[in-house]
C-alpha cells in the first residue's frame, strides 16, 4: 500500500508498512480509549450507577455509556452533577495551559479568540471537554481545561496557528497534561 513520499524515501518494505499501520491504528485506538473510557483510578469519571443521568448544572445527559448534550433525559434520568461541572466546582483542571513569550503580549487577543473558538468546537462534540479558566500570569496566560483532550487540542491550534515552542507533561497516572507553549 502506498502511504506517501516519505515512506519510499526510506524505501520501506510492505511488511515495515504494516507495523507502522498497527502502531498508529493502536496509539489512535488507545486516544479514542482515553477519551471515552473512564480512566483508572480518575474519581472524576466514574459512571453514574444508572443508565441515564442529566447534571442538574449543566444539562448534559448520560446515555448508554457517554455524556452528550444530543440525547433528551428520560423522565425517570438520575441527577448526578456531570464530571466537567465538578472538575469546575472543585478547580480541579485535567489539562493546564502555560502561555508565555513576547509574541503573546502582541497577539492576545488573537491568541484568546483561538482558545474559545476551539473550546466551542470540541464542547459541542464532546460534552465533557470545557475550559475552566483563563487566568492572567506575571509570565504569561494560564488556562485550564476539564478534559486532556481540549488541553491538547488547544495547544496543536497554537502550533498550527502560530508556530512556537510547545512541551507536553502527562501526568503518571496519565489523568492529567500539562503543556506549556512560548513564542517569543
Ligand atoms: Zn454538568
């Protein structure tokens, strides 16, 4: 199967091919796991005990496994307050944000319209994925999200957009990202 230019630069094999092939389809299947499956160990994402539930804050709704804002409550939906609005109520951030360098200072507003614009995106799609807050720094922003998943999202649109420097930590129990991101 032919997989683009780079590949036969290196004059790979279709055997080579494949393993690559199952390597990604693994790492993305495992990044479809992680964002879908409650992690061990994560009292954030505990299931509620019945099969339908609403947040009382927020109006999400659970239903067959996820969180969404697609599906209608049943009459009978347990209330249990969604994972996001806890993460909010404790401050209690799955991603954190540090952003810093002169070209910060110059772009901000620019910069601050990226980060909602993609928090609206992955929200809609992905109920549980919300910021938490965009905070001033003596050194920069520091902004933090509910789920890994916008943390992570955000800090690909920076690079995209902007170019800069980007470091990403996971935490070792892998329930949290931390990403700092500079551009001077
Ligand atoms: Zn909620």
């Amino acid at each position: 199967m032919l997989r683009g230019g780079c590949y036969l630069a290196f004059a790979a094999s279709p055997e080579t091919l494949g393993i690559e092939e199952t390597v990604m389809d693994k790492y993305q299947q495992s990044q479809k796991n992680k964002l879908f499956k409650p992690q061990h160990g994560d009292p954030y994402l505990e299931l509620p005990s019945s099969g339908t539930a609403l947040c009382p804050q927020c109006g999400v709704t659970y239903h067959r496994g996820h969180w969404s804002w697609k599906s209608a409550a049943p009459s009978d939906a347990q209330s249990v307050v969604c994972p996001a609005c806890r993460r909010i109520a404790d401050d209690q951030p799955a991603g954190i944000l540090h952003l810093g360098g002169k070209f910060l200072g110059e772009h901000r507003q620019e910069i601050l319209n990226l980060i909602h614009n993609t928090e609206a995106a992955e929200k809609t799609a992905h109920a549980l994925e919300r910021l938490l807050k965009v905070t001033d720094k003596d050194d920069g922003l520091e902004v933090t999200t509910t789920g890994m998943h916008l943390a992570n999202r955000i800090g690909h649109a920076l690079n995209a957009a902007y170019k800069g420097h980007s470091e990403y930590h996971y935490s070792d129990d892998e329930n949290s990202v931390h990403i700092r991101w500079q551009r001077d």
